[in-house]
C-alpha cells in the first residue's frame, strides 16, 4: 500500500515529541534546474547537499514528505562507526582496494558526525560517549575479540572489554564482554534532520517537502526528475531514499527497491529514570546494542529516558504486547531499574540486504545512489553524503570510498517481504545457541 502524502503525520516518538519544528518548506511545482538534484531528505541527501553547498555547487533536494520523516528521524539514534556483522577483512574480501577506502570511511564516520553538529553548532542532543556491543554468551566473546583485531589494524579507537569491565560500564551482570569503539555514541535523530535542513538552507540550497518523485530519465544531457506536480532538471543526480524507495512509487528505480528489504523496527522510550538508577545504568551514558539477533539495544536521551526497543511478529495489540516484553527484558538486564514504563512507542523500516553489506551504485553518467543501511545508517548516511558530493563533482574514483555494485533485486521480493518477520523465531532459536 502507497503512503498517503496529502497530510504529513508525524509517528508518535519521543523525537517527535522532543524536537523543535523544522523550517517551513514549500511544495515543489512547475519546472526548474539546478545543477544537482537529491531525491530524500535523509541523513544522506541532507548531508550530501551541505556539502555540495560548502563546495559552492546549486543542490535542490525533493523529499516525499518532510527531512527526518522517514528512518532518518525515526531511529534510535545511536551512532555506530561499524557495519552490522561484516568486519574489514569481509569489506576488502568483496570490494578490495574500494573496500579499504570504504573501511576508512566506516571507521572515522561517527567523529564526522559530531564533528558536522559541533562545526555548525547543531542542537542533536549529541554525546560521543562511545559504543559498546556487549557479547551475550560466553562463546560469543570471539565476535568482540575478532573485531577489536580487525578494526585495531586500521588504527580504529576500539578496546576489548572483560566481563568485570562491561559490568561496570554497563550496570548489569547479563553480559560476558565486550567491544568498545570510543569515537560512537547517540544523538537526537530528528533533531539532526531537522538542523542539518537548517544548515542546508542557510547556504543557499534548496529543499522541496511533500513532493516525491514518482521517476527519473536521461533527457538531452541532463537529468529529469518526475514530482506529481511538475519536473526538475539537472546536470547530475543522487537518489537517497533507502528503505523507502518503492513506498511512494512503485516507478521509482524498482530493481533497487527491490534489492533491500524494509523490515519494521520498533523504539521505545521510557519515563525518566530516577537518578540513583541513571547513576548505575549504563552510567557513563554510552550507547549500548548487544550480540542478539534479536537485538537487546539502550542508550538515554537528554531528559534520562532509556530509548530501547525490539520486536514482535504475529496478530495482537503489538504495543502492549512489546511493551510488556522488553520492559520484561530491562528488568532482567537491569534489576535496580524497578516498575517499567513506556512513554512512547513507534517504529520505522529499516532496509536489509541479504549480506547485511550496503549497496552502492552509479545509475548512469553524474548519477549516483545507495541502499542497504542494515541498522547502521546514522553515522554511515552522514559520512557518504560527503563521497556522493564527491562523485558528482568528479573526483577520481579510485579516491572515492564508494565500493560499486550492480542492482541484485531479491527474487519474490514481495512474498519474502511478508515472511521477513517470521526470520526473529530463526534469529530467537539462534540466540540461544553457543556460537559465534
């Protein structure tokens, strides 16, 4: 079913509730150029504009409904400068020269983060107190050891974690070690949307809401992309859409939309914390998401509400039912936590791909896209807006850390699409197993 862009609904999320307005936006209508154009104000076109805009080149994005409104602004807000399970040495393995730049990237993406909101004094709640991924089982210490070498050889600030040592960070005895990359850490997610719109603007780019494009031609040199009320031209293109690709039109670029599958993320706020809790929960107030496949993922806002979450498959009142089982969850992890309560729940999709490695691609001559953010996409989307700036504006490719693939659209995309969720019975049943 299309999503419905006559009137912009904000989900019911804490970011929602907590974040000032953006700026106001129009519509786009009629016919204009411009020399670069940005499909999705996300993190990635947001971030590939201000820094076509730093370079001094005319950008225009056309976002579908508002910046943020999509993964961008619905997601937990931690910023994680690692893929979700492959390790360098599985980057350069598929991609290699490219890979090695790209593993580069991945490393320094979430200081590029803070350094962007500290530089343009964007008020994102950010707190670069480091990421720790804490190993559920005693066999699984091999993944934080694995890690902490791989990530070590390219001079990443990453440390292996005891168990006494992650008991200390974390508050809880529900783990048994862990890894620590120090440059991580959480932000306001909307908030970051919203001022890098701000930012964008301010030097002189253009951002169009409630305007999504249906399609894109080559058309005498230039591309042409389609909105419902008009087209716009440019020299070159980028296309950052994600997981959300083929939900306003089934046109657009669909063998890519059909290469990830959006599967529906929930995030959970609760109440304020009491201090005493605070102060021996995840007190040094790092971002935390464990090696479950059902993920067990915490980190605190600005006003000490621990944002969690999880997920639920099947009939039923999914609220209630997620909300009594992660609240279950905290109070196993965390007993001093006492009565759990949600202030907010929501969810977003977030866009998977088969090998949980993103998908990087040129669409033809100054036209560029990606896809397959696989939970990773805060400090990773920030950090490509930077290199697709760089491809449309022709530098070299092999200074670029873009790893290029062609489009591999899943087979029966829409029947797996609706088996996705039954894969968290497969993930819960591997969770309990001793393996690495």
């Amino acid at each position: 079913m299309m999503i419905d862009t006559a009137t912009v609904r904000w989900p019911d999320s804490l970011w929602a509730a907590a974040t000032p307005p953006g700026p106001e936006l129009p519509e786009f209508a009629g016919n204009a150029e411009t020399d670069v154009i940005v499909i999705g104000g996300g993190f990635t076109g947001l971030s590939t504009a201000l820094h076509l805009r730093e370079a001094g080149v005319d950008v225009t994005i056309v976002e579908a409904m508002e910046p943020g409104w999509g993964a961008s602004g619905r997601n937990n807000g931690q910023v994680i400068p690692t893929l979700s399970r492959p390790d360098p040495e599985d980057i350069i393995a598929r991609h290699g020269a490219a890979g090695e730049r790209f593993v580069a990237l991945l490393r320094d993406s979430a200081s590029t983060l803070f350094d962007i909101t500290r530089r343009y004094q964007i008020q994102a709640e950010h707190e670069q107190t480091g990421w720790v991924q804490p190993v559920h089982s005693p066999g699984r210490i091999k993944i934080a050891e694995r890690r902490v070498r791989q990530w070590s050889k390219f001079g990443a600030a990453v440390e292996l974690l005891s168990r006494d040592q992650t008991r200390e960070m974390l508050g809880s005895d529900a783990w048994f070690g862990g890894f620590w990359n120090k440059t991580g850490g959480h932000i306001n997610p909307l908030a970051l949307a919203r001022g890098l719109a701000r930012v964008v603007l301010e030097r002189g780019g253009r951002i169009y809401a409630r305007s999504p494009a249906t399609s894109f031609e080559r058309r005498n040199g230039r591309w042409v992309v389609r909105t419902e009320k008009g087209e716009i031209s440019g020299r070159a293109l980028i296309v950052a859409s994600n997981a959300y690709t083929g939900e306003f039109s089934k046109s657009l670029m669909p063998d890519i939309a059909h290469e990830v599958m959006p599967v529906l993320s929930w995030q959970m706020a609760t109440q304020p914390l009491s201090e005493a809790a605070r102060k021996t929960i995840i007190p040094g107030r790092q971002a935390m998401s464990d090696t479950h496949g059902e993920l067990y993922f915490a980190r605190y806002d600005a006003r000490n509400r621990l944002v969690t979450g999880g997920a639920v498959i099947g009939p039923g009142n999914k609220v209630e039912r997620i909300k009594q089982r992660v609240g279950e969850r905290l109070q196993r992890l965390w007993p001093q936590i006492g009565a759990v309560e949600f202030e907010y729940v929501w969810n977003g999709y977030v866009g998977m791909t088969t090998d949980f490695l993103p998908r990087i691609h040129r669409l033809g001559p100054d036209a560029y896209g990606w896809t397959g953010c696989n939970g990773r996409a805060v400090a990773l989307a920030m950090s490509l807006g930077d290199e697709l700036s760089k491809a449309v504006r022709r530098v070299p490719e092999k200074d670029l850390a873009l790893p290029f693939t062609d489009p591999a659209p899943i087979v029966a995309h829409g029947l797996l699409r609706k088996l996705a969720p039954l894969m968290l019975m497969v993930y819960r049943r591997r969770d309990a197993r001793e393996i690495g």
